[in-house]
C-alpha cells in the first residue's frame, strides 16, 4: 500500500521551464505547492561551476545532462505495419534530466511564432482554399490568437531574459530587426549578441541577394540584467559551451538561472527530487483527480500526494505517457481519427549547406547557442503555398554556436574517419568552415502519433509509449525548396568546396542521428474536445484539476524553436488559473 503525503494545494509534475513558472505564479497566490521531479537536483552552483562543466566528453558526447533511457524511453516505428521496437540509444531527441529540465541544455534560440501560424488552417483555407491541404494532414488553428498570447509573450521573454532586436513594433518595421515578425508591445529587455564572422558573412550575401537579414534572438545575456522575480544575469563570455551544458557564467537562461532560486525561497513551495509520478488518480466518478502516485527513488516506494490541482509539466514525451496511463483524455486511435490523447505528433524539419574556404579564418572555439544572423525570407508568411507545393516554411541562421572542439570538426565528403588521413583533413579544415541552416517548420498527419506498446513495459511495470512517425511528402518538398535556395546563395559567397544535407523525396525517418528536441503534439489545445486533449487554457477537456503544459499543447510545429510559444502558454495558463479558477474551480470556456 502506497504511503500518503499530506494534501497540497497544487502538485506539479516536472520542474523544468514551465513546470517553474506555474509553481512561481500561483505560489504567489498563497497556495500550499509541491513539485515533483524525477531526476537529480542541480544549481548552478555547484553542479555547472568552471572548470567541470565544460568538460566536452562528459557533457557533449556522454550526455550526461540528458535523461537515461532506462530512466524512460519509447518504442519506435515508422507506419502501422512495422513492429516497434525500444529505442535503447538517444540520438534524435536528447530529452533533459533533472530539476531544470531541457531548459538547463538549450542553445537558447527563442522566438515567437507568427501570428499566421497561431491560426494557419484559416490562412491557408483563406487564400488558397481548402483543396491544397494534404488528405491526411491534421492542419489546425490554435485556439487562442497572437493579439491574445502577445502579453505573455512579453512576460516570458522579460522573464527569461531574451536578447534581441524588434523589427515590428507596435506594427512599425524597424531596421535591424526582423521585418516578417509579429507584432510587439515592447523591445526585447535585451540588445542583440554580437555577430562572429561567419554569421556577417552570410548576412552580407544575404543582403546582396536582396533578403532581410538580422541578428538571433535569444536567452544569451548581452549585458546585466535583473529580471521581475529579483533574479540576475551576467553577460554571456562567448565560450561556447550552450548547447548540451549547463551555463556557469549565469548568461544563459534556465529555470536556473531566472526563477528558481526565487520560487525556492517561497515558504509555500517545496519540490522533491528522484521522485518519478507513475499515474495520476481519479475521484471514482473519474471526472476530477484526486492527486498522483510517484515512485520515490531514495525509499524504493510509492507515494500517493493528494492534490487539488494536478499540472503535469514534464517533457512531451512523458506528459502524453502519464496522460495515456492515467486515462486523460480519449486515445488517439490512428486507423479510425477517433480520440485525443497522442494525437498531432509534430517534430521538425532542418537541413543545411557547409562551406570551406582555404583562405578564410573563422575562429570556431568563438561562439553562442543563440548566435549568428538569421533570415525570414523563406518563412510561413512569406510563401505562395499555392504555387509552390507545400505548406510551411523556415527561418535560416548562421553563426558559430559550438565552440567544443571534439563536435566542431566539419570535414569535406570523402575524407576518412580516421587515422593519418583524417588528421590530415582536420590540420587542413579546422577553423576554415561555415554553416547555413535551414530551421523548418512541421505539420501534424494522421498517421503520425503516439499510444502505448501492447509488448514493452518500464521497470514500473506500465506499458512503453509507443511512437508512430515518419517524414511526409509535404514536409520534404519544402525542405528540397528550401535546398535550392540556400545554395545559389551560397554558391555566391565563392567556397572553395560546398556540400548539403537536405532530406529528400522518399526519406526515412531514422532516429539515430540528432536532429533537434522539438517533439510537440500528443497533448494539443483545441477549441473542442474532439479535436484535442486541452483548452485554450491547458486544461484537460474531461479532467477540470488537470492543467497540462508545454510543446505537447501545439497543434502542429512552427518554423521556429518551440521555447518562445511553450514559455507564453504557461503564462497564459497561469493567468487564467489566477484569475478565472482559483475562485471557481470549473471547466473554463
């Protein structure tokens, strides 16, 4: 029999970005909170201090920071008719470990969605008619719009600290920033980075080439700054070490670094680490959660904690598990487009173009996870879907973001993968290349979604997640546009050698190489509960305690880093918890 915790106000499952938002939020509301994590605790003192947290073996190519499958994973197929098997090796999507979450390893690229694409089934029906949508696509609008998600917007990114440059304020273009952006009420709280020279170098071809370049936006601080919880950062020292690490210099934003420290001297909030929530359990009506049982680690048992909220704040991937184990919402069955749950699986769509230049020094161990210069030429809005053949778009970048030596030797095709020759090619080519690339967004399919294994189960007994995935004609069309493109801009810039990788017609999904950490859907908001698994505010459609957060909430993938849109909802969610539920608790409208 499980042991009982005291009751709690609000229990939040996962204490990464939004999961530390939320507690903050309605810690400030007086309630009693305790958040659940299932990994270790960290801080940036000690566990990212200089020198051990660049350590490039450990953290860039052991993963060190990243969750263990045997902690969790999924079973993988590409259709219906394949068995799935258990992905014992992360390569495509390396999910975070620990309190922070995926937060604490970012690059920390962040931007806002377009306001087309917060509504792109009405854009796409509106000026090209409903005949060019795919069958099997799952086109959707989101249930809340950019003028209404602008506010929140604004809090995250003042919040997290984002450094940038606006190019639409206030519906006024300004130079510098990007002109195809939504709306902004405000400037970033931030000045943009500054450029290393590859990312000047594409900007000026760029711009030769009549496109609108401009600088990153991101969570890399510029400059000092105190944000509204009192907590402070430093200005980022270029070193190069963002991606897949923990930030020592207090530069890069993390739950860490912009609210943790706050939310954990709030008397009314305490979380509990090595804690892992197996289910969340129902009133016997089954209209209401009473709570949820976790396993704790430290004392080899499971622990019922009664709550009356339950906000299920974890990475996608475990939100639409435990949302499937613990009967939220109608599963999503593929073969007859009945249910919710696990349904609109998104990832994202990338390629790229390498340059060599014999002559030209690039300075690679120089670098931030959000740097260079980025266009949005080839973006959502600015696409004749119609015309060319696919739905989507993407935002390119270039910029040296990767200063660890060991994952920054790009090598010309042919040249061997080892021994003298391979030295060779690195005394030859290292510190000669740059990168362009191509950062696209995906759509959500009928086929592509995500139930439970009827074979494989965790060390907790529970079935596996399984995923159904493979790439999709459309999304492949776009990419090949966006090939072509890219070279004959590249081709201008004059590189003594040049090679691509691009996903072609007929691709397969592959998981063993990384692509990004962008897995969205399974849990997305809807306007009914036919089509989604949550509201416009994250509720659970059939559960009202039952908030659910993050990049499972979208209704297909942006063309852009999904932090920006993940960090506004969590607000708008904490908004709508403050002000419409606490004095009503009901199923909000």
């Amino acid at each position: 029999m499980a042991r009982q915790e005291k009751k709690k106000d609000v229990v939040i499952v996962g204490l990464g970005w939004t999961g530390s938002i939320l507690g903050m939020e309605l810690a400030q509301e007086g309630l009693d909170i305790v958040a659940l994590e299932r990994g270790h605790d960290q801080s940036t003192v000690p566990n990212f201090q200089y020198p051990q947290m660049i350590d490039e073996l450990r953290y860039g190519v052991r993963l060190k920071m990243m969750q263990r499958a045997s902690q969790m994973t999924v079973t993988v197929r590409r259709n219906e008719a394949e068995t799935a098997l258990p992905y014992r090796s992360f390569g495509s999507f390396l999910p975070g470990n620990g309190v922070g979450g995926a937060g604490t390893h970012w690059n920390g690229l962040n931007w806002r969605p377009q306001a087309e694409e917060m509504q792109l089934r009405s854009y796409v029906t509106e000026r090209w008619g409903a005949g060019i949508i795919p069958e099997d696509m799952l086109l959707a609008d989101y249930p809340v719009t950019y003028d209404e998600m602008e506010p929140f917007f604004d809090r995250f990114e003042r919040v997290a600290g984002i450094s940038g440059q606006a190019g639409n304020l206030k519906g006024q273009k300004i130079d510098g920033g990007n002109p195809f952006e939504g709306w902004r009420s405000r400037d970033y709280p931030m000045p943009p980075m500054p450029t290393t020279w590859d990312g000047q170098k594409f900007a000026d071809a760029a711009k030769a080439m009549g496109y609108h370049p401009f600088k990153a936006p991101g969570g890399i601080a510029s400059t000092g700054y105190v944000n509204e919880y009192g907590m402070q950062m430093g200005p980022c020292n270029l070193c190069g070490f963002c991606e897949r690490f923990g930030c020592y210099q207090y530069s890069k934003s993390s739950p860490q670094t912009t609210i943790l420290d706050a939310l954990k001297r709030m008397p009314n909030f305490s979380y509990r680490t090595e804690s892992e929530v197996l289910r969340v359990e129902m009133a016997p009506d089954g209209k209401t959660a009473t709570g949820v049982t976790y396993f704790d680690e430290k004392t080899q048992e499971e622990v019922f904690q009664p709550a009356d909220i339950v906000i299920l704040s974890s990475f996608q991937l475990n939100n639409v598990h435990l949302m499937l184990v613990s009967g939220i919402g109608q599963p999503y069955n593929a073969m007859t487009g009945e249910g919710v749950t696990g349904r609109s699986y998104a990832y994202q769509m990338t390629g790229g173009v390498t340059m060599f230049f014999k002559d030209e020094e690039f300075n690679p161990f120089i670098g931030t996870g959000a740097n260079g210069m980025s266009i949005d030429d080839f973006g959502v809005n600015q696409i004749d879907f119609g015309r060319e053949g696919f739905i989507g778009g993407a935002y390119w970048r270039s910029g040296t973001t990767n200063g660890q030596p060991i994952r920054s030797m790009p090598l010309p095709k042919g040249t061997p993968g080892w021994g003298a020759d391979w030295k060779k090619g690195i005394k030859e080519w290292y510190g000669h290349s740059m990168s362009i690339g191509s950062h696209g967004s995906h759509m959500a399919y009928r086929t592509n979604h995500l139930d439970l294994d009827p074979t494989y189960k965790d060390r907790h007994g529970r079935p596996l997640m399984r995923m159904t995935f493979n790439w999709n004609p459309n999304d492949l069309r776009m990419n090949q546009f966006m090939k072509g493109k890219m070279e004959e801009l590249a081709k201008t810039m004059g590189p003594d050698l040049m090679q691509s990788a691009f996903k072609g017609d007929g691709t397969q999904y592959d998981v063993r190489p990384y692509q990004t950490t962008h897995n969205t859907g399974g849990h997305a908001m809807s306007s009914n509960p036919r089509e989604g698994a949550v509201n416009r505010y994250s509720q659970a459609w059939d559960k009202h305690n039952v908030f659910v957060t993050g990049a499972g909430n979208f209704v297909q993938n942006t063309e852009y880093n999904p932090t920006g849109l993940v960090g506004g909802l969590a607000y708008h969610t904490a908004h709508a918890i403050r002000t419409q539920y606490l004095s009503n608790p009901r199923p909000l409208i």
